[in-house]
C-alpha cells in the first residue's frame, strides 16, 4: 500500500508498506495492505512502518520509528495517509 507520513511542515515520509503499527488514542493498531477504509485518531506514541519485502533480499526492515505526541490517520483505496503533530 502507498503510505505517506506528514507534519504541518513537509513530509516525513512517502513510500511503499506492506504494514503499519500506528499508536491509537484506544491502544496500537495494526493495518495492513487491502484494509478497510478506516479513520483513527491517534495518540502520543511510534509510527512503525515495514517497507515491502524485497524479492532478492527476503527480509522486510522497518524503517526508523516516528514519534508523534498526536495526530490522525486515513486509510482508503489501499492508500494510508497519517497525518500527525
């Protein structure tokens, strides 16, 4: 799924995932390639973000954390933008 971390003052970042571990205000959630169309407010906490796996490396990285004290995510048509403060 395309995902792209922003802030007030440019993108944090932009690319390809096969999942996201984001901090909800209610707890972590989890969403996935192909997940429902979802709004969720998120809280103080880690973005965690895990690139797609590489056929010829056969291991997935997460990238770095991003910490956000608050902020909102939208997932629609396999799209997930996060918005975040």
């Amino acid at each position: 799924m395309r995902s792209s971390v922003l802030d007030a003052q440019h993108t944090i970042y932009e690319g390809i995932i096969s999942m996201a571990i984001l901090p909800a205000v209610d707890g972590e959630l989890s969403i996935m390639d192909d997940h429902e169309p979802i709004y969720v407010a998120l809280g103080k906490g880690y973005v965690r973000l895990l690139p797609v796996v590489q056929k010829t490396k056969g291991v997935s990285e997460e990238t770095k954390p991003i910490f956000i004290r608050q902020g909102v995510a939208r997932m629609k048509n396999n799209e997930l933008v996060i918005l975040v403060e």
